[in-house]
C-alpha cells in the first residue's frame, strides 16, 4: 500500500491432491493359497513367503505398536500366493463359423421423422443369409437438427461353415479358452504356473476334460477394523463387573 494505491500480486496456489479419508483396515486373504509374494507399505506383516493361508486369514494387519501404545492403521501393500483353480471344459468336435461372401445389396431411403421413404435399390434378388447395417444422416441447420434426411443401407451376404475337429484340436481349443477366461477372473497380473489334466472323455460330441490350474495372483482384500469406543468398552465392564456381584 502506497498512499490511496494499493498493488496485489496473485500467484497461482499449489494445492495438494485431494485424498480420500480411509477407515483403518486389515489386509486379509481373499482365498485360500501359498504366499509368494509380501510387501507392506504400511501396517504389519502378519505372514512370510510359502506360507499357506486360509481365506479371512489377516495377511497385514492395520494393528500396529506394542502392549497399550497400539493403534489402527489403514494397511497397504501387496500380497501374492499361487491359488489351484479347477475347471470343467466341454469342447465341441464341430465348429460353426460365420463370413462373408463380398456380395452385398445396397439401399437408400428419405427420411421424414421416424419414417423412411425407399428411393433406390430397387429389383435386387434377397440372400438367404445376410446382415443390415445402416447410416442415418439427418440435416442440419446451425444448432439445430431438422426431421429430415437420408439413410444408405448396406445388406451383406453371410455364409455359415462347419469345421470338423480332431479330439487333440478340441480339447486345445477348449484349454485356451479356460486359460483366457480363467485370468481375465483372476485379476491383472495373474500368471498361470502350471495345470494338470485330472479326467478325459468324449460324450455327444464334444471333448469333456477336467483340469487343475495353478495361477499365481493377487490374493490380497480389505477388510475394516472395528473399533470400540472407551464409552462402550466402560459400559461392557461394569455390566460384567454387575453380573459377577450379582
């Protein structure tokens, strides 16, 4: 401030990111596994490496301290355990396939509301299996967009095959598919170590396999700590203090 003026300089503030506020929590075992993998970034490891766990079983706990300078933490970390999956795989001997042919049927209609006026594509012989796939254009002016238009519409021709397969293509058609669909279940990072191939038939066409899948995965789920308030922990005393007089 210098006399009746006064000058103001703004700077441009760096304000820190915006946290969610966590309640204390456990780390526990989301299934049953052998750990291979455990590191905490914050609370107590409560396993080690090739330790076989339960699911529930506290993998960090979010109790921290000793004897009665304890307190509750929110845990962090990571934890990792190979996890045995069993699957049961029904994989068909025929399979049926979808193409096209390159032939194709094209269509164009005025387009008034909800309505649509055929204006082309006239006189053309039908396929006996096809598919429709559609562009509506309607116009414009400035922000607005009026009821009126066109639409072109393209009728493709689509042929169906069936490929026979042997029992050996079958069943490696059907573990490829378990292997996928088993780690996009499992979470990312999910690696499978192993499998072992339990039973083998085939029954009405298809290829009927049972296999154990051993995968190494993140194991690790919160799960919060429930605290007791001193209110409640005096009022459980001296109700138990009562009983006993009593």
């Amino acid at each position: 401030k210098r006399g009746t003026k006064v000058q103001i300089t703004v700077v441009e503030a760096a304000k820190p990111e915006d946290r969610k506020l966590e309640s204390p929590k456990d780390i526990v075992a989301k299934t049953d596994a052998v750990v291979t993998r455990i590191v905490a970034e914050n609370g107590r490891p409560k396993v080690q490496r090739n330790d076989r766990v339960r699911k529930g079983d506290v993998l960090i706990s979010g109790i921290v301290g000793e004897g009665e300078r304890t307190k509750a933490v929110v845990s962090k970390g990571e934890v990792r355990g190979l996890v045995w999956h069993e699957y049961k795989i029904a994989s068909p001997l025929t399979v049926k396939s979808k193409g096209f042919t390159g032939a194709s049927n094209e269509r164009g209609y005025l387009v008034i509301g909800n309505r649509a006026l055929q204006v082309s594509g006239y006189g053309q012989e039908p396929f006996e299996h096809s598919e429709v796939l559609g562009e509506v254009k309607r116009l414009r002016l400035g922000k607005w967009t009026l009821p009126f238009g066109k639409m072109n519409e393209v009728e493709k021709e689509v042929s169906y095959a069936e490929t026979k397969l042997t029992e050996e293509e079958a069943k490696r058609a059907g573990l490829e598919q378990a292997r996928a669909e088993l780690l996009a279940a499992c979470g990312p990072g999910a690696v499978i170590k192993g499998e072992k191939l339990l039973h083998e038939h085939t029954e009405n066409g298809k290829v009927m396999i049972n296999v154990l899948f051993e995968v190494e995965q993140s194991i690790a789920m919160d799960r919060p700590i429930v605290q007791t308030s001193p209110d409640e922990t005096d009022r459980t005393e001296s109700g138990t203090e009562a009983t006993n007089r009593d």
